[in-house]
C-alpha cells in the first residue's frame, strides 16, 4: 500500500484540474490547499477506504 499517492482534482473556482498529493496514513482528513492557478483555497475532504484507496471531495470555502 502506497503512503502517499497524487490524486487529480478540478478547482471548484476556475475549473482547472491540479494534482492534490494525499497521504493515505490518515484515514480521515479535512484540510484548506489554495488552487496552483487561481490561488483560492479549495475545502479537501479526503477519506481512505480498506484497502487504502483515497476518496477526494473538493468545494469552495462557501460550501
């Protein structure tokens, strides 16, 4: 099982899709991470499931 996996994801602003690097160690996560392009902070929610596979759900600070 790898620790750490990358994970791309769309902004929920500018609509680009940036790569989000998860650390799968944690099973349940929620973190702020400001998009690569137009610099707004995306909402992560981020779970791992059984067999270490990471569940990534992205919104706006507003959601």
């Amino acid at each position: 099982m790898q620790l750490i996996v990358t994970k791309e994801v769309q902004c929920p602003y500018c609509g680009e899709t940036i790569e989000a690097v998860i650390d799968c160690s944690v099973s349940q996560q929620d973190y702020i991470e400001d998009c690569e392009v137009c610099c707004r902070p995306i909402n992560f929610n981020v779970s791992i499931d059984d067999e270490g596979k990471p569940y990534v759900v992205v919104s706006n600070e507003n959601e």
